[in-house]
C-alpha cells in the first residue's frame, strides 16, 4: 500500500456500494478519482473539471473493459448517478474521510506496539484497520493497481472499540515537534473509524 493512502466511508445499504460490487468499470472509475481532494464526494463536489478528466483519461486507458464510447459515456453518467444519490442520501458522507500523509508507516508501528500487550495478532489487526480486510475489484484489475480496500462493518465496529481507548497524544506526544503531524493523521483516522461505526457503515481505502 501507499504510505499515504485515502479513506473514505460508505454505507453498505447504498446502491453505489451495490454498483461497486457488481459493476469492474465503477471500480475503475472510483481508483481513478480516490487519491484527489478531499474525498472521491468532496471532490466530485468541489473540482468537477479536474474529476471529469480523470474520468474520461480512465474510460480511455481501459476501452475494452468499458466497451463501444456510447457504453462508456452511459457508465460515467451512471457513476456520476450514484455519486449524486449516495449525497443525498447520506448526509455528510463527504466529511467523513481522511488521508495519512505519508504517515501511515509510523502509525502502524505506534498502533501494533499498542495492540501487542493484549492482542497476539497485532502486527496484522493494524495492517487490517490501515488497509482493510476485504478488497473490491477484479484479479486483472489487481495487475493494474487498480482495486480497492474495505474495512468490513465487523472490522469499523472491532476498530472502533480499540481505537475509543487509544489516546493519541500517548501514542505520539502533544506538542508540535516531529510527531505532531502523526498526531493530527492519527487523530483525523481514529475520528473516521468512530463516525463509521456510529453511521454503521464500511470504509473504503486506496493509495495515491
């Protein structure tokens, strides 16, 4: 995974969420937007130039897949569809994401040091709550970088109970020196995984 990767969460009730599950092209087109902005909402939201053209330079790069250009520019409507229903439907859903700048390494560490005096699988429930325990898209779509992490609800509602008693100032300090930023990353993550939980909903991931 990359060392800054994207989360954004997602309601498992929601026909984006069913799409995303059914549909290799809906995959394609979310990898191609997941590292922009604030959130694949966020950003449809606030740069909708830039995330047209990541959707058009994807549908280009992977024409078989999307087939004849009257199917292609029929999925990106669709896509866009969903993007403006799950908006609103869920109000909010475009706040609740993240990113870790570059700080995902150090967290991990921080985080299975934590985990390791009650937990024997700790090296691997933190590399589970940093990069999912489920994954979204094809084999082929593997090959290409082009698949997507999931934090399972059971995976949030665990992470969540764990993360509710970490406190992150113990883990990093809390001043402004070389931890601060890992501090506010972390801070920012364990908020993700608590507004999940409270939403029950699942948490998408993805490198830049």
């Amino acid at each position: 995974m990359s060392t800054s990767p994207h989360f954004q969460a997602i309601s498992p009730k929601s026909s984006l969420y069913s799409r995303l599950h059914e549909d290799p092209p809906f995959v394609i087109l979310l990898r191609a937007i997941f590292p922009y902005g604030n959130g694949i909402f966020a950003f449809f939201q606030e740069e909708p130039r830039r995330f047209t053209e990541l959707l058009e330079r994807a549908i280009k790069r992977h024409r078989g897949t999307f087939g004849s250009e009257s199917e292609a520019r029929q999925r990106n409507a669709e896509f866009r569809m969903e993007l403006e229903r799950t908006l609103s439907q869920y109000p909010g859903v475009q706040s609740r994401s993240t990113i870790l700048e570059g700080s995902l390494l150090e967290i991990e560490d921080r985080l299975t040091r934590e985990l390791v005096k009650n937990r024997p699988d700790a090296a691997d429930f933190a590399s589970k709550l940093l990069g999912g325990d489920r994954e979204i898209g094809s084999e082929s779509l593997r090959l290409m970088d082009g698949t997507v992490g999931l934090a399972s609800l059971e995976l949030v509602r665990e992470g969540a109970r764990f993360l509710s008693q970490v406190e992150p100032e113990a883990l990093f300090g809390d001043d402004d020196g070389d931890e601060g930023w890992c501090l506010t990353d972390f801070r920012n993550w364990q908020d993700l995984y608590m507004e999940a939980d409270r939403d029950s909903e699942e948490i998408l991931i993805a490198g830049s």
